[in-house]
C-alpha cells in the first residue's frame, strides 16, 4: 500500500542522499514526512515510518488537532 503522503514524497524527487529532506502534502489531513537513516515511531505523538530502501519516511499525519513536532 502507498498512502496519498508517501506518493507525494516520491513525487517530489527527492534523492535517497538527501537525509533531513522533508515534505507535506494536504488530503483528508496534512501529512508530514522526513527522510531520515534511523525508524522513529511514538505511539503517544503518532510519529510512525515507512522503509524506503536503505532509509525510512518518518512522518505524522495532522487530522485530529493541531500539535507541534520535533524531529
């Protein structure tokens, strides 16, 4: 499965070498996501990731209030 906020991270184009990039994209909810070399997931903030070849999308999605995120 590709969710609407991964696809548009991979739209976008950005380079796998290009750790720290990030990307929003606006469906049913404003999604956030970061390439990063190391997971990161936290139930209690909703931050979760998604591998993409060597590295992960790391990422939240907006739809319930607004919050503020640390990376």
């Amino acid at each position: 499965m590709c969710a609407d906020s991964i696809a548009a991270f991979l739209a976008v184009g950005i380079e796998p070498c290009e750790l720290g990039a990030a990307v929003t994209s606006l469906g049913s909810t404003l999604a956030v996501k970061l390439l990063s070399s190391a997971r990161v997931d936290d139930s209690a903030t909703g931050v979760y990731s998604h591998r993409l070849g060597d590295t992960w999308l790391v990422g939240e999605a907006l739809d319930k209030s607004p919050c503020r995120c640390t990376w």
